[in-house]
C-alpha cells in the first residue's frame, strides 16, 4: 500500500476553476488546476476551503471525480440551504479561485493489483462521484478487471455523467428509486437483493464492493451483499449525511 | 488573506457595516439562511414522544408535550450567534421561560446539564437560565420548529453561542457540580460567551 | 432522507496523525465493532468532525480545528491499530 503509512504533510493549496460541466439541473463538475497537485487516487477526497471578501471561510470534504492522472475534480450536487455546495453549483465560474487540501483516504481507494478481484460498485445519489473515478481509472488503463456499477438514483433528470455512463452500457446499471423510465427493467424503489445479484460476480470469483452513499443506502445495501455470501473485509462503505 | 472566491459572500454571509457594530459580536458574520450544524442523526422526535424532565432540583419536574402548550408562552425576538461565524438578526420564537419550569424544581444546585435525545449534551450555569435568558421554544418564525433545527422543542439561550442551546431536549440535569457537555468536552469553551470569543477550552 | 454535502474525515484525521489512517483499525469502547476508521459515520467538519461507529452510533473520536491547533479526543475507542508499513 504504498501512500499509506508515508508522513504527509496537509497544507491548502491555490486551485483555479478550469472548466464547469453541467450534470443536471443540481450538479456540476469543476474542472481545477491546481499547481504542485501531487496526483490522486480513484476514490480519494479533497477538502475545499471558500474565502469570502471579507474573510469568512467555510470548507467541506468532497470525493475527487476525475481518474488519476487526469486534473483534480469535483462534482457536486446542491444542498439546499447548503453553506458550500450552493456556491460550487451555481456560482463558480472559470478563471474562479478556492483552495483545496489533499488528496486524502487511502481506505476508499480502488487500484489494479494484485490480488485481481472482480469489482461491484454500488452508488446511490451523489455517491456515485468516487465510482466514477474507479470506472474512469480502469478505462484509462485499458484494464480488464471486470467492473460493474450499479447507480441507485433518484429519476432520470438525476442522473450524474449520464452520457459517459450511458457509453458504457456494458458496465453500467442503472437503479431508479422514485421513477423510473418507461423501458426501466424495474419498478421504482430500493435495491434488492436480486438485482444485486443480477449486477454482481457469484460469490465464487471473491468479487469486492465499494459501496458509497447515504448512511441508510449503504446500510442497506451492505447487509445484502452479505447474505449474498460477501465477507465483510470485501465490503468497502462509505457513508454520508 | 490568502485565496479568495469570487462571489462566495453577500448570498449566504457577509461582514456586518457600522450601524451594526455594537450588535454583531467579535469575529461573526451575518448569515441570510439558517445553516444546520450537527453532531449526530438528526432526531426525528414526535410530540406525543416528546416530555421534559429537570432532575437534581428538590422536586423532580416533568412536561408533556400537552403541559408545555398549557404553560403561558412569551414570543421572542432575538439574535442567534453560532461559533462558526455566523450570525442571524431578529429571529422569531414562540416558547415557555426557563424561569417558569426552575420554579417548579424547588431549591436548585449551581450547574445545569441539557440532555437530548440521541446523546446531545451542553452545560451552564444555572443563573444564565434564569431571569428571562434562556427559553424553550416550540416555534420558529410562527411555524413548528423542523427537525433539523431541534424541534418539536429545543432550548434556546440566545446570550451563548448556539451549541449552548440543545436541539431535541428531553431533560435538564442539575449539580453541584459543572459537568462538560458534548463540545466542551471535545475542545469548546465551558461559557461560551461570544462577546468575549469564548470559542475554544482555554480562549 | 437528506442529503447532505459528502462528507469524509480523511482531512482532519491526516492533519492530525500527519499521514493517511483511514485504513486503520479501530475497536468501539461501546459495542465492540471492529473496523477501518475509513467505516465510520462522520458528522462535520463544523463545529467539528465527529466520527461515529456505524453499529452503535457511539463517538468514536472527535476533531475541533481551531485557527491555529487541533483538539482532538477518542472517547470511544478502545483500540486504534495504525499500520506503519513494517513487516511483522
């Protein structure tokens, strides 16, 4: 592991807005330049600090969308009555200034080694933004590690990176909780047991999951993986919210 | 300063002009909305669930939901300032005094500790709950009070920092003796006082 | 439920053990649950991050960051195993 036991030192870092990308109607993706950036990992988070003319600061924590290799960044869906996201969503524009530290995280991480295991990825809402980065990471590479993403989301107009998902149709599924399309396989609702199933390697080929989303979701979602025959090691969580 | 974004102010928060000098404590901003801060979930507490209970006083003195309505109720206009910076003008509450629920507690000890569903805790003096500082509100700007904001009831001790005001209070534990509470015990000051930036354990 | 900003403790607790401990190994003092620190809840950063146990909702650790300090406390954990990349 390497990155994992080396001193680190944290400090905030001048980052510029580069481009904005439109997701959907709640969320964007910032493109940053960020001079000295040290290069991520797929999962990896930043913390982003926002100064205000008159000096208030207000910072967050979010997961770092591109692939390694790739510029920092971010997508971020609007909170309302949030004190960071509102700003990040509708406000900042190329040539924009704000700091970030990291990257940061080394326990939601995926890479290509060894041991080779196949890879579910299972996001709900927002949470899909670090299994993007797995999926961009692997294509990248040109690697064959089978992948699977499984996006758990609310309806259609939601959808996050919906073109690059839709590309990848092999690889992707999409899981409607309160509408679903009208050629959606399924009804609206949670994930089940069966569509989990459905989505990932038998037990047999010790696949491992990366599960990441609101508290509920995960919760949810890890206790099937676990009567699906997962051991608990093979399920990586993160929780938000 | 160091790295500043373009039009991350004047929306949510921004720094007071002189008119407000002597209202707006040191080191604070005004926020137009009302951020929700937490340490936890989020209680999701109904008012048949709900009932106050002050311990430690001569008399062990409970509420329901039902006998806090019955009580006779003040409305409230006063300014709220949390110890991240912002602060929020001319807030509305409709709630019972403090005053009102000691009385019923008969002789009291010196500290008080606010308890709250799902393990929330804060602590004063108990003469900063007294003599018309400190209510418990049921109502914000004339609607019930939103989860996230503590209701069905929350304290409301304007004179300290927010945390000192516990959202989804169920008791008040009184002592001799000045036990911390959540964020006192994580590194916040013991008063709390933001005109005197009581915001960390030795400020 | 809510949606709240995506929250990650990885920040403060590099800040505060100057390298990555997300993938150690920590024991809640309440409920016994073992697990990477990179499996906890967490609530923050303001007016501090407050790592949870995802079984018990026990306060595992909580970090204040002050202008110029960190204050930090581990309530509820009875063991932290922090791996130094040694071999055993």
């Amino acid at each position: 592991m390497a990155g994992t036991a080396v001193f680190q030192r944290l400090t905030w870092l001048p980052a510029t807005v580069a481009d904005v990308v439109t997701e959907t109607p709640r969320a964007r993706t910032l493109l940053l330049a960020v001079p000295g950036w040290p290069g991520h990992r797929a999962g990896q988070h930043v913390d982003v600090r926002l100064t205000a003319p008159d000096g208030y600061q207000a910072s967050r924590a979010y997961s770092l969308a591109s692939a390694p290799g790739e510029g920092p960044a971010l997508t971020v869906v609007r909170v309302e009555d949030g004190e960071v996201s509102p700003y990040l969503v509708d406000v900042a524009s190329p040539g924009d200034r704000l700091e970030v530290r990291g990257p940061v995280g080394g326990y939601f991480v995926w890479e290509p080694a060894p041991p080779y295991r196949p890879v579910l990825l299972v996001g709900g809402g927002s949470g899909v933004v670090p299994l993007r980065a797995m999926l961009r990471h692997r294509a990248r590479l040109g690697d064959t590690t089978p992948m699977r993403l499984l996006y758990s989301v609310r309806d259609p107009a939601s959808v996050i990176y919906r073109d690059e998902l839709v590309r990848q149709a092999d690889l992707v599924t999409f899981h409607y909780t309160r509408t679903a399309p009208p050629d959606a396989p399924h009804a609206p609702g949670r994930i089940d047991r069966a569509t989990l199933e459905r989505t990932s390697r038998p037990a047999a080929e010790e696949p491992i999951a990366y599960v990441c989303g609101p508290t509920g979701f995960v919760e949810h979602v890890a206790a099937l993986l676990l009567d699906l025959g997962y051991p608990a090691p093979a399920i990586r969580t993160e929780r938000f919210g | 300063m160091g790295v500043v974004s373009r039009g991350f102010s004047g929306k949510h928060f921004h720094r007071p002009g002189p008119e407000l000098a002597g209202r707006v404590p040191p080191g604070q901003y005004l926020a137009s909305g009302f951020p929700v801060l937490t340490a936890g979930a989020t209680q999701h507490v109904s008012t048949g669930q709900w009932s106050f209970t002050i311990r430690g006083g001569t008399t062990e003195a409970r509420w329901t939901w039902d006998d806090l309505l019955a009580l006779p109720a003040e409305e409230i206009t006063t300014d709220i300032h949390c110890v991240t910076r912002w602060t929020k003008l001319d807030t509305h509450w409709t709630g019972v005094p403090l005053d009102t629920l000691l009385a019923a507690a008969g002789e009291v000890p010196e500290f008080a500790l606010q308890i709250s569903h799902g393990g929330y805790a804060t602590n004063l003096p108990v003469s900063e709950l007294t003599g018309g500082k400190a209510w418990l509100v049921y109502r914000y700007e004339g609607e019930p009070i939103a989860a996230e904001h503590g209701g069905p009831v929350r304290m409301l001790v304007p004179a300290h920092y927010l945390w000192k005001s516990a959202k989804w209070i169920r008791e008040l534990w009184l002592s001799a003796e000045d036990r911390p509470g959540f964020w006192e015990q994580s590194g916040y000051h013991h008063f709390g006082d933001p005109w005197r930036e009581q915001r960390y354990f030795n400020d | 439920m809510t949606e709240l900003d995506a929250n990650s403790a990885a920040g403060p607790l590099t800040l505060l053990f100057g390298r990555d401990v997300t993938l150690a190994v920590g024991i809640c003092a309440m409920c016994g649950t073992t697990g990477p620190l990179g499996e906890t809840v967490m609530y923050g950063p303001a007016p501090g991050t407050v790592l949870r146990c995802p079984q018990c909702s026990n306060v595992l650790m909580t970090i204040v960051e002050a202008p110029d300090r960190l204050l930090a406390t581990m309530p509820g954990l009875r063991l932290l195993s922090v791996p130094t990349g040694g071999t055993s």
